[in-house]
C-alpha cells in the first residue's frame, strides 16, 4: 500500500551563502507536504532475504514528467532510465512516461527501509514505498534430554529456531498428534531467537514414534526437523495353547503350551513355574515351550511363564483343569487359557449350578400350588346313617337312637328294585 505522502526536492547541502535558497527550498517542501491530488501510485514491498524485489512508482494521468526514484538515504537510484548509483543490484524493469520499474536483487537487511517515488511537477509530488525484509531460521534442531529413555520417564526435548526475521512460531507433533510447548524468545540486534521446551512422557506405544518440531514463519514452508523416540520397556507376555487346538483338555492326552514375550530389549530370561506348588516330575520344558504327553487329574493347577529383561520382569498364567475321558461337552468357557500379568481364567462351574438349582426350585413350587388347588376344591362328604349315635349314653341306646333317626329321617331315602 502506499505510504504516507510527503513533499520535497533532492536539495543537497549548501555554503553559508546559499542560506535563503535553502530556505526558500524549505518553504517548497512544506507546500508539496500539504498539497493535494496525489498522481504517484505505489505498493509496499515484502520479500525473503536473497530474493528479489521490485519497485514500481507509476503515474495515475502523465503529463510526461520526470519520474526519479531515491533510496531510504535519499540517493538516487534512477533519474529517468539513468540509474547515477553504482550498485548494480537495482536494474531498470520498464521506464515509460507512466512508470518507472526496478529491480533489486540478492536483497538484505540493509536494503530495509522507505524508498521515494518523485514526481517533477508543480509542484514536486512525493511518495514512498517500505521494503521489509523477511529472514527465515538459520538453523533448526532438537536436543533431547535422553535418547533412550524408560516406559513412564518424563523426557524434556529443546527445539532452537534461530536467528530469523521476524520470530519465528515453533509447533510440537508426536505422529500426527500436534502438542503443546513452551516458548522463549531472544532477540538480538533485529534477529529473533526462538527456543520451545516439551515435556512428553512416554511409553512403549511411543518407541520408534517420531517428534517432530515444526516452524511457522512467513520466509518459509515446511521447515521441520525431527528426532526418533526410543523408550525401553519391560516384556509382555503370551501364553497359547498348542494342542489340543480346541476343545477339552482330557485325561490321557497331550498338552502343548507356548509362551511369547516382546519386550525392549528383547527378554533373554524365559521361565515355567507351576503357582502354588511343585512341577510334575513328568512335564518337559524345552525354551518357551511346556509339553505334558499324558494329562491326569495331578496336572490340575495355574501354570506361569515368567520373562525379564533390563527394565523389568512379567508373567502370564494358564489354568490347568483336566476332563474325565468321558466328558464329551465343550464348556461354554475353555478352562484352559493364557492369561496376561497373572490372570486366572476358568470354567465357572457355579453357573451350572445355578441354573440347576432354579429349575428344581420351580418345580417345587409349582407342586406346592397344585396342592393347594386340589385340597381348596376337594368335596366334603357326610353320612347321617348315625345321626344321634355320638350322643348316646352306650351302645344299645345309640342303636335305638339310630334306628330312630333312620326312620325318621327326611333327608336320606334308599330305594331297593
């Protein structure tokens, strides 16, 4: 964009003598200053240090004038298409009564600064023109305060952005993953220094990943430099089942079991243990591998594969039930499992047993409610063959009575064909 507008002559120094020239000179520029109707277009420049720039100072309605264009002290670069300095890094683009083009190439900090566009009319017509000069990081590096650091270690990791125009803003990723730094300036003569700390703690997921430490600045794309993670990690460790491949683990047959570990660095010590008591005589461990070539109802029992390295040691378990050789039903849970960090799996036999006691349970009460609907709806039946027997005082007088009541009775008639 344009500057702001000023007015003014290329007067150089006079004697004592020349003082009311000067004056009068004075007076001039003060007019040209408040003067109105700009005609001089021109545009800010900003390039990259080592690039080239290009200044244009053009004429809105030419009256063929003299177009001169000055230099930030105020010497002149072109008069016309004449270039009177000597540095041949401004060279003449296009020159017309309209415009007047230069170039300025390898461009430096000390090329900064306002550059004039002068216009000899009546009166003289000024404007200016900024060049600013964008300087990219010199140099970008990470220093990390480990290069190998332990699972759950915090690390502390410096990116140094230096000596730039302007400062510069550092950016942390982790993968893909942007992170948050700290960020420090310094600032000498007009560069910018730009340190950035990240505390990362890190884990085994983390190993081999890279962090990567990335500048935005306006001199430059995509300057990044990066430092591969390398963390250290105790094993994990795997148990699998060989053989049989599915099914029960039954009495007689074999049994194979592999352990894996994976670790950094990788496990050199690799040992079998039965929990909680002595390994059977016959079960045979070769490296990572367990084999008992005839089950029975002893091997029962959670057996550990156990492996270690520099950082530490870990553990995974497999229980042990043996089936009769007549079982013929899969569990709906294999009780045969690698487990990981000492894990027991196994049959939960209380489930059977659950379910059987909810059905016997039913079935009782459902007894009990057929009972007591037959004894609610079960008829009554009285005879009074014998009515006035039971208050007879013996036994020829309760016959009288009865025979008495027989005859007497109304309610029970006998009818014999």
């Amino acid at each position: 964009m344009a500057g702001g507008s000023h007015s003014g002559s290329a007067a150089g120094g006079g004697a004592p003598g020349l003082l009311p020239l000067l004056l009068l000179l004075l007076c001039a520029a003060a007019i040209i200053h408040r003067g109105d109707g700009q005609n001089l277009v021109t545009e800010d420049v900003t390039v990259v240090e080592g690039d080239v720039a290009t200044i244009s100072c053009r004429v809105k309605n030419s009256d063929d004038s003299v177009i001169q264009l000055l230099n930030p002290n105020r010497q002149t670069i072109y008069f016309r298409d004449f270039r009177p300095l000597k540095d041949s890094r401004f060279q003449l683009v296009n020159f017309s009564n309209s415009e007047l083009r230069v170039s300025l190439t390898n461009v430096s900090i000390s090329d900064e600064g306002r550059y004039f566009c002068q216009l000899y009319t009546d009166p003289p017509q000024e404007i200016y023109t900024t060049i600013t000069v964008l300087v990219p990081p010199r140099n970008l590096v990470i220093d990390i305060q480990k290069e190998t650091a332990v699972e759950g270690e915090e690390i502390e990791l410096n990116c140094t952005a230096m000596a730039s125009r302007p400062a510069t803003t550092i950016r942390w990723f982790k993968g893909n993953k942007e992170l948050t730094g700290k960020s420090e300036v310094e600032q000498w003569s007009d560069m910018y220094t730009v340190t950035s700390q990240l505390v990362l703690k890190v884990g085994r997921e983390d190993d081999g990943v890279p962090v990567i430490c990335l500048v935005d600045h306006p001199a430059v794309k995509d300057l990044q430099t990066q430092r591969y993670l390398e963390v250290m990690y105790k094993p994990q460790v795997r148990v699998s089942q060989n053989y049989p491949v599915q099914g029960l683990t039954r009495e007689g047959e074999p049994l194979e079991l592999t352990c894996a570990a994976i670790g950094k660095p990788q496990p050199t010590d690799m040992r079998w243990l039965r929990v909680d008591d002595e390994m059977p005589q016959h079960v045979v461990v070769s490296g990572s591998n367990l084999l008992i070539s005839n089950l029975n109802k002893t091997d029962n029992g959670t057996y550990r594969c156990e492996a270690s390295n520099a950082v530490g040691k870990s553990h995974a378990d497999y229980m042990l039930f043996v089936y009769d050789t007549t079982a013929t039903t899969e569990p709906a849970v294999h009780d045969s499992r690698a487990g990981e960090e000492g894990a027991i799996r196994s049959v939960d036999h209380a489930v059977v047993g659950g379910v059987v006691a909810v059905v016997v349970f039913a079935m009782l009460c459902l007894l009990i409610i057929l009972g007591r609907y037959f004894a609610r709806h079960k008829g009554t039946y009285f005879t009074h063959e014998a009515k006035g027997a039971d208050d007879a005082a013996d036994a020829d007088t309760a016959i009288i009575n009865a025979e008495g009541g027989q005859n007497n009775s109304e309610e029970k008639k006998e009818y014999f064909i």
